[in-house]
C-alpha cells in the first residue's frame, strides 16, 4: 500500500468504499482513513527530522542536544533503513556522521531489510559514497568470499573507500603481474599511498613514472619575497601582488621585509609536488611568501583545486579566492584544502599567499606549500605549464 498519497486522495477511497457497502464497512472505512492521515503527518514528520540531522552545523550546543534528542526517537520508531541511507547524500560532514550512527542502530536492532535492497543501493552509484560503504560493510560481515567476489568489479568505483579496497585487493592478486596490469592499477589508483606502491613495481620492471606529475601537481612557480608577517597579522594584508596578479600586470620587483624583492622561478623535484619556501628563502620568519604558476587546459573542465600546507593559506584561480585558511602549524598532508572550480580554454592563472609565523620550536619550522588539479575523484587533470 503507497503510504505517500496526498490526505485528499486517501478521503476518495474512503467514498468509494461508502458507495458499496453498509453502515459497518462505512465506519470502519473512517477509522482506516484517519489511521493513513495520522501515518502520512507520522511520515512527514520523519522527513523533516532526517532533514534536520542532514543539515546540523558543528558549535550550536542547543542545536546538538536537540539532534541527539531526535536521534533517540527515531532510534526508536520504525524507521525504513534505506531512508536514513538515501539522507546522507548531500549531508554536513557532522550530520553525516550522526546518520551514520542512526543508519547502523537500526541495522542492528532490526536486520530486516532483505540483502536485495541493500545490494541494490550499494550498486548505485549516485547514492553517498560513505552510506555505500557502509552497506559493503554490512553485506560482506563475516563472508569473506562475497567481500572479494564485489571487490574484484569496484577498481573503477565512485566511492573511494570501496575503490581503495578494491585496489588493496588487486594489488595482492598482482605480485609477479607485468607492466600492462601495473599500469592499469596505476590507473585506478588515487591515494597517495597506492599510487607510490604501484609506481615502485613498474620501477622494478624498470619503468619509470613522475609521481608528481601523475597526480597532477603544478610544480613550476615563479615565487616572491619575503613580504612581512611578523606578528602573524598580515593574512588579511592586500600586498601590491595581489592587485597586479588580478589585473595581470605584475612587476619585475616589490618592495619586500628586507627590502626590493624579485621573481625567482623554482621546479620542484619532490616526489609529492612540495615546494620548500623555507630553503628557498633562508628560513624567513614572520613573513609572506607569493607563488603563481600559469596552467594550460585544452578545453573548460570543471575539477578541484586542493591544496596540502602546514602554514596560513590563500589561492586565486583566475583572479578569484577560492581558498583560504589562516592556521599555523597544524600538520600538513595531501589534499588538506580543496575547492571546486572550473578551468578555462587556454591559460589559467594561479596564486598562492603562503604565510609563516615566528614559532621557533623545532616543529615549527616548516614553511612549504603543496598544489594540484584532479577531478572529484582525485585523478589529475591533463595539463600543461
């Protein structure tokens, strides 16, 4: 029975009924019709409570103690599994996360929804990636072989939990296998991790690739300064650089923390496209460092720009801020920031506002950047500087 009909539509099954039956089926037809209109404002109100735990922001402590509220009711309540699953797409990262420990209360309290429906979702790939996993996890719990039998057809999937299993699992299977499947891993391959194993094995069949360059890292800057930042308050400071890179008319030279300073052009060697400010400007303290790079597409594509850094960072891309984020120091690793953005025709111009503090712990030392352009999934993007 479609449990979704509008209340209208309920009413005319109730008249219908009346026209053929007694008095008895005519009572009995009015508690059946107010029982549907009590489930369908029940059904709405489900609808706005995922709807509410979708969109929950982190830091409003009223607001988490109201999500957890609503999370024990409907921990309780006979919520269809797959609804909670189909809300995570599109969630907050932290209402993701609470649907997430909804979605595996109800599994275990209930485990009945049939393994058709949840092979189904799991095969559709427009559903959320984390909820698709999630699924995977569930189906292949204690079944070893149906964990592999799936595996062995998500090298290419949209989900990059399941593709990294995936691949985890082919490179297992590929000890002794020649340059062509190598190669088709490689392919596949989108963390960081996995992409440096598979390049060692095609190293030890005695091909060689550009790790950087694979994973589409710019690795030619022009860069200048120092610029000042000693008492880390100048990220918000709008350098003569700035306003030159937008309008495309940059000088030879600036006037710098120690005075004048000029271009230089750098291509870094290192294997995760790091380029290392603090050698190239004497480990500077207290300063601002510009880097900007021209990348050439040969269509509009749209794609990420993601950014590893452990200092305060700002990028444009085609005189546009697109990043930015004033921290110092708080680790640094492969595609920390991102941003969604879309590459013209012909040359696309990048700028990076990398600042250092005047920490002088050991650990605090670090003054590098990190840049490139993939897609959604992580697979670079085919350019050229």
């Amino acid at each position: 029975m479609d449990m979704t009909r509008s209340k209208g539509s309920w009413l005319m099954v109730g008249f219908r009924l009346l026209k053929k039956d007694h008095a008895l089926r005519i009572a009995s037809t009015f508690v059946l019709c107010g029982m549907l209109l009590v489930s369908g404002v029940q059904a709405e109100g489900t609808a706005d409570s995922l709807a509410g735990l979708r969109k929950i922001q982190p830091g409003n402590e009223s607001d988490q103690q109201a999500a957890a509220k609503t999370l024990r009711q409907l921990s309780s309540s006979n919520l269809d599994l797959l609804d909670v699953l189909r809300a995570m797409k599109g969630a907050t990262p932290l209402g993701k996360n609470w649907l997430i420990g909804l979605a595996n209360t109800l599994h275990r309290k209930s485990g009945a929804t049939s393994q058709d429906k949840l092979s189904a979702f799991l095969a559709d790939s427009s559903q959320d990636p984390e909820a698709r996993y999630t699924v995977f996890r569930w189906l292949t719990d204690g079944n070893d072989d149906l964990r592999a039998q799936l595996l062995d057809t998500m090298l290419e999937d949209t989900s990059l939990e399941l593709r990294f299993d995936a691949l985890a699992q082919a490179i297992k299977k590929s000890e002794g296998a020649d340059e062509k499947q190598w190669r088709r891993l490689l392919d596949s391959s989108r963390h960081p991790s996995q992409t440096a194993e598979t390049i060692e094995k095609l190293k030890g069949l005695k091909v060689e690739v550009d790790m950087a360059s694979h994973m589409g890292f710019v690795k030619t800057w022009k860069l200048i300064g120092p610029f000042d930042n000693v008492g880390s308050d100048k990220f918000s400071v709008v350098y003569d650089v700035e306003p030159d890179w937008v309008a495309g008319k940059l000088k030879d030279s600036y006037a710098g923390k120690n005075g004048q300073s000029t271009w230089i052009e750098h291509t870094t060697d290192n294997s995760e496209g790091q380029v290392d400010l603090a050698k190239l400007f004497n480990n500077e303290k207290g300063c601002v460092v510009y880097a900007t790079a021209v990348i050439r597409s040969a269509s509009a594509v749209p794609c990420e720009v993601r950014v590893g850094c452990i200092n305060a960072q700002k990028v444009w891309v085609n005189g546009v801020e697109v990043i930015s984020n004033e921290v110092y120091h708080t680790g640094m690793q492969i595609d920390q920031y991102s941003a969604p953005i879309t590459l013209k025709q012909g040359e696309n111009r990048i700028l990076v506002k990398i600042c250092q503090n005047e920490q002088k712990e050991a650990w605090a030392q670090l003054y590098s950047f990190q840049l490139r352009l993939c897609d959604e999934t992580g697979k670079a993007i085919a350019l050229a500087q």
